[in-house]
C-alpha cells in the first residue's frame, strides 16, 4: 500500500507540473485553425501583375507568359490550396481555394484556345505537342491531394505536380516560338476564335450566377456562394491578365481596326468586376430593399464584359 502511494503521489506531482504544458498544448490546438486560416490565407488580384522577364522572352507570346506567370504565382509563390487535407489549416478555407480555382479554369480554357486556334496556322494544320500536353494538364482537377481515394488506394500525382508540368511545356512552347520553331498565329480569324471561346465562357459563369440566384437567393446565408462568388472572380481576374496581353500579342490588328478604345472598355469591365470583394457575400433577393445580392453585381459587369468582348470580335469582322 505504501508503495502505491508513493507511485499515484509522485503521478500526481507529475500531472501538476505537466498541467500548465497541457494548457498550453489546448490552447495551441483552439487557436491552430484560425491562426493557420489568417496566416495562409491570400487572394492576390492584383490588376497591375506583369510576367517577369523570366517568362516574358523577346518573340514569344505576351498571353503566354502571363499563363505560365499566373501558375508560378498560385503554385509556388502563394501556394497551392483547392487540395490541402483536413489537417492543414488551408483546408477550412473557402474564398482562396474558390479563387485559385476560378484562375486555372481561365487559363485551362485559354490553353484549349491556345493549342486549337492561336497556335496553328489553319484548323486543318497540325496542332503543337506541347501546347496539347499543357492544356490537357490545366484541365487537371484542382482539387486532388497525393491521395485520391475515389479512384485508388495508391498515391497519385497531385493537382499542382500537374500545373507546374503544364507550366514547363508552356515555356518550351514560348521559346520553340521566340526562335520561329513553333507558330502563333497573329491573324483576325484565330484571334475572333480565341475571343468568341472566352466570350462562351463568361456567358457560362453568367448562366451560374442565375441559377444560384433563382434557387437560393432569399436567404439569409447562402453557403455556397461565396465560394461561386471567388470562383468567377477568379476567372475573370485571370481574364483580365489573358485579355490584357493578348492586346499587345495582337497590337498590329488592333491598331489596323480601331479596336484600342473598345478594348479597353471591355478590360475595365474585367477588372472591376473581378475587384469585388465583401467581407460576407449575400445572395439577397434581386427584388429586396435590405439585403444586397453580390452575385447580382457580379454578374452585371460579367455581363458587360462578355457584351464589350462581342463588340470586339464584331468589328473584327469588318
């Protein structure tokens, strides 16, 4: 009996020394979630970013560098977080991951533009390797960890291993191109493809704001729209930068149809748009005089844009 004592006394002194440890290690634990979020937690729409010269070579593409500058920006620079697991902090973020989403979904759908309008003489020509192989990848679904157990046990290539790959055939692609061993057609024809791909996409977005709005608008939290709300603005910022440097890719037509002032309208549209930002996104009923609808306002200049982007391609068929 004695010895017993003296074993739960000495436990007990243990436990009284390790308490203040145990708080502390609690305490930790409550603030790791919030603190991780604030910390990790960057949505970068900054309309004034350029590519470096590390991507933006003499004789390449101008949208093409902003394509693989974007990737590195999210990817490395930021850190990519649609597939973070349960035990990173990032996963219970929801506007950054929506966000990073909405831009690779722009640049996925201009590297289809890429490898089946832009670079390629005709639409009967051959179509470049690489940019097949990148735009393949950009479709790559944002969201898959090291581990994808819905397809298999074993682990697979994770969804930024993909974007950085589809990066690397970009820059060979640019600098094939800025050595005239590869093509980017700069005629009115391949561009009105490429502008007429984007215009379908923003009508897209546009047909998802109406249908969150006609099935959820009304109540007081709409859960999902936040992250529908980050997703276009995403998309629309990466369109913006895509639409910004396809200008300067295609300076000599645009200046030969008077396109300057139009396709400046259509850019500030853009990028208003994509530099909504609320604290709390509501998606209010369009009809109510005390609850705003920002999918609403969204939209309208979504709208504006795609309308601007369908002035442009109709005087490039003058």
């Amino acid at each position: 009996m004695e010895s017993l004592r003296w074993l739960f006394g000495r436990l007990g002194a243990l436990a009284r020394l390790l308490a203040p440890f145990g708080k502390l290690l609690l305490l930790l634990a409550v603030l790791y979630y919030p603190i991780g979020m604030l910390l990790m937690n960057h949505i970068d729409d900054d309309p004034g970013f350029t590519a470096s010269a590390r991507f933006d070579i003499q004789g390449g593409s101008h949208a093409v560098a902003m394509t693989e500058a974007l990737i590195e920006r999210e990817v490395r620079t930021h850190r990519w977080v649609p597939n973070d697991p349960f035990f990173m902090p990032s996963s219970m973020l929801v506007r950054m991951p929506a966000f990073q989403h909405g831009i690779i979904d722009a640049l996925s759908r201009f590297g289809i533009q890429l490898y089946d309008h832009l670079g390629r003489a005709r639409g009967s020509s051959e179509k470049d390797p690489d940019l097949e192989d990148a735009a393949g990848l950009l479709k790559y679904s944002p969201d898959v960890w090291i581990f994808n157990f819905s397809t298999s046990i074993w682990p697979t290539a994770p969804s930024q291993d993909q974007y950085l790959k589809a990066e690397k055939l970009l820059k060979k692609y640019n600098e094939r191109l800025a050595k005239g061993q590869a093509i980017f057609e700069r005629r009115a024809d391949n561009l009105m493809d490429a502008l007429d791909g984007i215009a379908s996409d923003l009508g897209s977005s546009s047909a998802e704001i109406d249908a969150r709005i006609h099935n959820y608008a009304g109540r007081f939290l709409d859960p999902g729209a936040a992250s529908q709300f980050y997703r276009i603005k995403g998309q629309m910022y990466a369109e913006f930068l895509l639409l910004r440097e396809i200008k300067r890719d295609y300076a000599d037509i645009i200046a030969e149809k008077k396109l300057d002032d139009a396709w400046n309208n259509m850019l500030a549209s853009l990028s208003e748009g994509a530099q909504l930002g609320h604290f709390f996104i509501f998606n209010g009923s369009p009809r109510s005089a005390f609850m705003p609808n920002h999918l609403a306002m969204q939209g309208f200049y979504l709208l504006r844009a795609r309308t601007q982007l369908r002035e442009v391609t109709n005087i490039l068929l003058k």
